[in-house]
C-alpha cells in the first residue's frame, strides 16, 4: 500500500518532531551525567562541589518534567492538526479541555478508547495538569486522590516525594512509545479509509 503525499508528510512531521524532544532530553541528561561524573573525580568534596552536585539532580528532575511538558503539548499539537487534516466533521468534546477534547477524534481514526493506551493519555493529562496548575505540588488539587492513585501503581514511573509529583525516565519512555503507538494507529486508520 502506498501512503498519499499528506500521510507521507504527516508521518514524517510526526516522527522528526518527536524524535527531536526525545534527543534533546537525551543531550541534556547526558551533560549532566559528564558533570556530575567529573564532580565526582574531584579531589575537592567541598560544600561547593555538593551544591553542584545537588544543583545537576534537581535539573535532571525538572528536565523530566519539561520534557513530559514538551512532548505533551507536541500530542494536543498532532491531535488537532489530525482532526484538521482528516476528520474536520467531527466536533469536539464539549466540557473537555486538553486531550480529552478530542476524544471523538481519535476513536473516529481507529483508536479503541477501551484499551490502556487511551487511559494512559488519560491519566498524563491529570499528571499534566498537576504541574502546570499546582507546580506538581498534589495538596493544591482539588482532587489529589487522583494523581495519588496513577502514582500507585506498580508500574506507573511516577512518585510523589515532598507533595511533588516526580517523573521517571521509564514514565517518559512509556508517554514516547505511546505516543508513537497511537499516531501509528491513527495514520495507518486514514489510509485504509482512503483506499476503500
């Protein structure tokens, strides 16, 4: 099957763009590993040497969470260009606010809501409200129940340490792969509705 032009540019547009957050976080958690590699070879294990330290563990923290930030705001950024390009006859989910607008959207290219994969996007955008509205910080939520349940589960890659919500790079790896496994479905949805 070949793909038409606007899915050719739509999967290449798609994959360059996240692939560009996932190296980028790379670059940077990798200069933070030379730095604190090198600190730890110093001789000097001074106060200083311990503030830069704890300074390059707090900037890989908040480097998870810019980038979760980063690679969500580039899903809502796909989602709506998808309903755009391909389903404008479709509305939005009144009521709703981020991802979970589009709804109607994604189940009308393919995606079965009933699977994890849309729970999932469900439940990074309650971890995505929690640090854009409460800076991570779950008692400021109206309900912290919520993110104190994703975070329990065995293999959710989040914690709450301090009343924050703390992102691991497993939770990252999980949000990229599924991000990739819903454009993939969506895309490939398109296409056959093309070539009935």
């Amino acid at each position: 099957m070949v793909l038409n032009n606007k899915n050719q540019l739509m999967q290449w547009a798609s994959t360059h763009n996240l692939n560009w957050l996932i190296g980028f976080h790379n670059s940077v958690r990798g200069l933070f590993k030379d730095q604190l590699q090198n600190l730890g070879k110093c001789e000097n294990k001074d106060k200083e040497n311990q503030l830069h330290r704890s300074a390059l563990y707090d900037y890989d923290r908040l480097l998870h969470i810019n980038t979760f930030l980063m690679m969500y705001s580039f899903l809502e950024e796909w989602l709506y260009h998808c309903w755009k390009t391909y389903v404008p006859n479709i509305d939005l989910v009144v009521g709703e606010g981020s991802i979970g607008r589009f709804r109607d959207v994604v189940k009308q290219l393919g995606v079965d809501l009933s699977l994890k994969l849309w729970q999932d996007f469900k439940n990074d955008e309650e971890v995505r409200n929690c640090l854009l509205h409460a800076n991570g910080r779950i008692s400021l939520l109206k309900d912290s129940q919520k993110i104190r349940t994703i975070s329990e589960k065995k293999s959710s890659g989040l914690k709450i340490v301090k009343d924050r919500v703390e992102i691991s790079s497993k939770y990252l790896q999980r949000f990229n792969e599924n991000i990739s496994n819903m454009m993939d479905i969506m895309i490939k949805q398109d296409e056959q509705s093309i070539n009935r």
